[in-house]
C-alpha cells in the first residue's frame, strides 16, 4: 500500500498550481490569438477573463486539490487510488461549468476545458511522482 508523504506535498502543491497556470496562461493567449475570446461566468453574460483570472483559477485548485489528497492520507487505506477517482469526478464536473456561460460556442467550450484538464494532470501527475511513498 502506498501512502502520502505529506512534506512531499507541502512544495508539490504550489509547484503544480505554478507549473499549470503559466501552462494554462500560454494556451489562454494561443487560443486569445485564434480569436477565441474566453469568457468566465462571473457575468449573467460572462466577461472576458485576463491572465491573473487563469493563473489563479489554475493555482488555487491545485492547492486544494492538494490538500484534500493529504486528508485522504491520513484518513483512509488507499488514498491514490480514491484521490485518482474523486479527482476524476470532478473535472467530470467542471466540464459543464462552461456550458453555463450564455452564447458561448463550442470552440471555447472546448478551450476553457482543455485548461481544467492540464490542472488536473499537472496536479496528478506530480502528486503521484513525487508524493507517494
């Protein structure tokens, strides 16, 4: 059974919240140069979003992201194995955030959750490489 080293996750999670928003910023500005102008849903019509937007929509999650995967490490038997699946479910979930956005199409559908994917993966991935014991 493998375990979560905790003090892994102290510079992981900071490091991945890093690591995915300047990943997330550059694909922010290729898709901005296609002419996709993503929008939030902090607007009943939805707003632009800039770069600080998703630097932070892409590091505060992995912290938490982070925080709960410690939680299940001192909770239960498996944590890799239930943190993989809950992680899972909930970029499931996300998915549909941006189907909440008024007269958004679907290339920025696409775009905005291609950007939820790379936090997800940055995250588990280093979770997992470095983290685990």
């Amino acid at each position: 059974m493998k375990t979560v080293n905790i003090k892994a996750l102290l510079w992981v999670a900071p490091l991945s919240g890093l690591v995915s928003g300047f990943i997330n910023a550059s694909l922010f500005g290729f898709y901005n140069t296609m002419g996709l102008g993503l929008k939030a849903l902090s607007a009943p019509g939805g707003e632009a979003i800039g770069y600080p937007a998703v630097m932070l929509s892409s590091f505060l999650p992995s912290l938490i992201g982070a925080a709960f995967l410690a939680l299940l490490g001192n909770l239960v038997q498996n944590p890799w194995r239930l943190f993989t699946i809950l992680a899972a479910g909930v970029l499931l979930l996300s998915f549909g955030n941006p189907l909440m956005i008024e007269k958004i199409v679907f290339s920025q559908i696409i775009a905005l959750n291609s950007l939820h994917c790379v936090v997800a993966i940055v995250l588990w991935w280093m979770a997992h490489r470095f983290a685990k014991r």
